[in-house]
C-alpha cells in the first residue's frame, strides 16, 4: 500500500487529456517516471508517478504480495544494465473516476521538496504552474512539442530487411528440426517517421478508444525512454475477489469484418503453437507443485483488427493457501514461451545469438501493482507497442516459429501487427 495516503484537492482541467497533460507535465520537467494506463474494458484512466528517479531503479521483478509497495512495474524482455528494471513508486496516484482528487505519499524520498511545488502547480501558483499556463494558452501543437519526454540512451535498434527476417525464420525452423528448440520467437523493428504536430498524449487517449479490450498504457522513465502500446495479453492478475489468473496467448490471423470471430478456421501450426504455451503454463504450476487450476480454452478472442488463440488459467486463492502465487509465478513465466520460445533458456540464446537487435522493453512486462487497493496487481506482456524518439517512433512486432513455419507468412504476420501498432500514429496529431 502507498504508505500514509494523502489526498489533496485540484482544480481538474474540464477534460482528461487536460488532467493527463497537467500532471504529465510535472512529471517530466523535474525528470521523474510517469506511468499512465486504462486497464481492458474499463472506463478511468490511472496514472502514477514518483517523487524520485532513483527510487524506481529496483533491478528486480515486484514483489505482488498485499504487503509490497504500490506502484507501477516497467520490466524489459532481459533485465540488463542497459535496459532497467523499473517499478515507479505511486507516490502520486490520480485516478479519472475522481477527477479533482490524488493521492499522494508524502513520505516518500523526494517528497519534502517537490510536493510544495506539485501544490502550487496545481493550484496555479508560482513560476511552475505559470509555465503550465502558458503551455495551455499556446496551441496543441506547440504545447506537445515542450513536453520533455525521456528518451532511451541506447542506439536505435537495426531495422532487418525482409531478406534478413527470411533467414532469420530459416534458421529458427532448421534449429526445431535439428532439436535444438521446439519453438523460438522472432521479432523486428521497423522505424517510422513522427507526424508533423504527433502529440504522444492524444495519442494514448486514441489508443484507449481504438482497442477497449486491450491494456493501453503510455510510460515514460529516465534511463528507458518512452513506450506506448496496446496489449491483448495478461501475464499475471491478482483480482478483487482473490483469483490468481494467467493466459496463453498464441497464433495470429486477421480479423474478418464480415464474419464472426468465432468461426475463424486455425491451421495446425498455429494450434500447436498456442499449445505448447499452455503447456509452459502447466509445467509452471507443477514445479509449484500446484495442482488446483481452473483451465478454459482454447478459443477465438479479438485484439484490433486481428485473432488470437486464447487459454485462460485461474486459481481461486480463497480456496488455496499460497500467498505467493503471483510472484512465484511472475518470476517462473517470465518471459514466457510466447515472446521467446521453449524451452526457455535454449530459445532465449538463439534470439540473443541471431535475432540482430536488443528488444528492450518489447515483450517485457507492464502494469499497476497493489492499486487501487493492496492485493490487486494486472501485469501485461509488453506487445503491440512502440518507443518514441525525437522525430521518429520504433515499431516492434514477433511471431511464433514452429517445424510447420513458411517465411512469407511469417513476414506478412509481422506486417499485420505492426500496422495495428503504426495506426495510432496517424490517429492524432495536434491541430495547428
């Protein structure tokens, strides 16, 4: 829990993009890590951010006991020292269901300096909130320019040819076949140039409208740059009424528009595919040595414009005493064989050995932890996103390799999700 809650009063601008813009604002220009999301099919938007950089370096997974902090959890696919693990503190808490209120630790590190300056930018007092105020008199356009996002310190990563995606999908199956893996999954990076006038904070709110199934969430952290996406995967939920839930996710083909998506036809390969991440999943609560879990599935789900296979695991804590469920299981799935490929060890050397470039961020995970209440935590496999630099953005998209995997398709897969990423670009930029 956010140790000793405070709630102060704000007078809330008329709209969300205003509030998210406000206290965006705060957040970068002292240089701290801010975090916002909408969870699937909810109708608030949250955002939290801390009083100190520092304290969100942690360099370990969260802790998702009723006990640990409360905040928000930013993992890469590999915790390196280039890429940080990061679990920003919710030292300040706003929720949209309660526009004019947030929470705030006020004794969190940090907090004795600059929550008399977040007073009075709120407020519209002193020289902080008077640049605020002549941010929100020039245009849009002008104002998304002056917002300081964090940038990643790392090169850009290399943007692979289809020619080279070809090979690498070549080398995946011949490694299946010679037994060396049963499934690795490979990715690729495109670039894009950023619309003139882009405006990342409209551009989450589209993204939240677009895919109301999908956990949106734009984050932005010193050292890790800003990420924006929106995911259709659950990597661990601890849930109000005291469930424990995972899913597998896997196998992808474009959503039908004049059909059902419930009469999609599945080939084997990706059947399979999406078994052998159930499998894992299985395989981890036997090593817990965890024998009541609720299995549904497989089936049909919708993400965007594309389909997914989809198996969902539940256990009902109330029942079965294991606190630590949801953190043995975080430590235990991540990254599960949906982003990288089984069994692990041996998938993540060949993506390390051939895959060209570092994901980051990309197929880590992301999400609220112990908010808004203790005990309830929703982390997501970081997909279906992309990295804002200063004039172009960096698009992610990965597919399942098995023995059955032909490299054209495999390329065309990657091509219909990272135009679902792309679109939001586009989708608003400020007006002039």
């Amino acid at each position: 829990m956010i140790k000793a809650p405070l709630s102060i009063t704000w007078p809330a601008p008329a709209t969300l993009l205003e509030q998210l813009r406000r206290l965006t604002a705060f957040a970068l220009h002292h240089r701290l890590p801010v975090a916002m999301w909408r969870l699937p099919q909810a109708q608030t938007t949250q955002l939290c951010f801390s009083f100190s950089a520092e304290a969100a370096l942690t360099g370990l997974p969260p802790a998702l006991e009723a006990t640990a902090p409360a905040g928000f959890a930013f993992f890469p696919f590999r915790d390196t020292d280039h890429n940080p693990a990061l679990f920003i503190p919710a030292d300040v808490w706003f929720d949209s269901a309660q526009p004019r209120e947030l929470r705030i630790n006020e004794t969190a590190i940090g907090a004795a300096t600059l929550l008399p300056k977040l007073r009075e930018w709120l407020q519209g007092d002193g020289v902080e909130a008077a640049d605020s105020r002549n941010q929100e008199s020039t245009s849009n356009a002008q104002q998304a320019a002056t917002l300081p996002w964090h940038i990643s310190p790392q090169p850009v990563p290399h943007e692979a040819s289809k020619e080279e995606y070809t090979a690498l999908v070549e080398r995946g199956v011949a490694a299946i076949e010679a037994g060396q893996v049963l499934k690795v999954v490979s990715s690729r990076t495109v670039r894009r140039p950023l619309p003139a006038g882009f405006d990342a904070l409209r551009a989450f709110v589209e993204l939240e409208h677009r895919y109301p199934l999908a956990f949106a969430s734009l984050v932005s952290a010193p050292g890790a740059g800003t990420w924006f996406g929106a995911t259709p995967e659950t990597l661990v939920q601890l849930t109000e009424d005291g469930r424990f839930c995972t899913m597998a996710l896997a196998g992808t083909q474009p959503r039908p528009h004049d059909h059902s998506p419930y009469t999609a036809v599945w080939r084997q390969k990706e059947i399979e595919e999406q078994a052998l991440v159930a499998r894992y999943i299985v395989s981890c609560f036997k090593q817990l040595r965890l024998r009541e879990y609720d299995e549904t599935g497989p089936r049909t789900v919708a993400a965007g414009e594309l389909l997914h296979l989809r198996t969902d695991f539940s256990v009902n804590l109330r029942r079965v005493p294991f606190p630590t469920l949801g953190t043995d299981m975080l430590r235990l799935l991540h990254p599960t064989s949906a982003v990288g490929g089984m069994p692990k060890q041996a998938a993540l050397d060949f993506l390390h050995q051939y895959e060209g470039y570092d994901r980051a961020y990309y197929s880590g995970f992301l999400g609220p932890v112990n908010l808004p209440v203790a005990g309830v935590s929703r982390l997501y496999v970081n997909l279906r996103g992309l990295q804002l630099r200063p004039q172009e953005a960096i698009l992610y998209a990965g597919t399942g390799l098995t023995v059955d995997s032909d490299p054209a398709r495999e390329w065309q897969e990657t091509e219909l999700k990272l135009t679902t990423v792309g679109a939001v670009l586009h989708a608003h930029t400020a007006p002039g």
